[in-house]
C-alpha cells in the first residue's frame, strides 16, 4: 500500500482526503453494525453455558434475592435466588 493508493481510495470508506472531508454517516453506521454483531455475539455466549437461564426483558429487585421481570417477549415473572447476575451492557 502506498500513500497514493490511500488517498486515490479514501472517498471509498469513510473520508475523501483530497477534500479533507469525513463521511460521518457511513462512520457511525460502521459503528452500530459492529456494536450489533458484538451484541449478538454476547447474548449467544449467555444461552450456551448449562446452568444458566437467559431472559431478555428488564427486571427490579422487589425484595432482598428477588427481582421482578417485565419479559421482552410479554408478560412478568418473579425470580428468586442466591446469586443473579444482571448484564446491563445492552441498551433498550
């Protein structure tokens, strides 16, 4: 690769050196395809342990060891246990 090579190609991704310009929809649309599949990666390595339940929803703790869900798929279940563990990376 040479730097002519870089800048004869760089309207093709996201800048246009030669106008000094940055193509800003392309960059974050760029950026929500990669959180999407990283997102995606994440929530298969939670279905696939044994031992684990995966559910997709937003939950409250209602009382000490216990949390009540509003499931993404529709209606509420109650959970109790020793340990929960709540992965709060995703956004709604």
């Amino acid at each position: 690769r040479t730097t002519a090579g870089f800048v004869r190609n760089s309207h093709s991704r996201f800048t246009d050196v030669l106008r000094n310009e940055i193509a800003l929809p392309a960059v974050r649309q760029r950026k929500r395809d990669i959180v999407a599949s990283w997102r995606e990666n994440n929530r298969e390595r939670l279905e696939k342990p044994e031992n684990t339940t995966y559910i997709d929803g937003e939950a409250r703790f209602t009382g000490p060891k216990t949390l009540s869900l509003a499931l993404k798929a529709g209606g509420t279940r109650t959970l109790t246990a020793d340990v929960i563990i709540i992965n709060t990376g995703g956004r709604p």
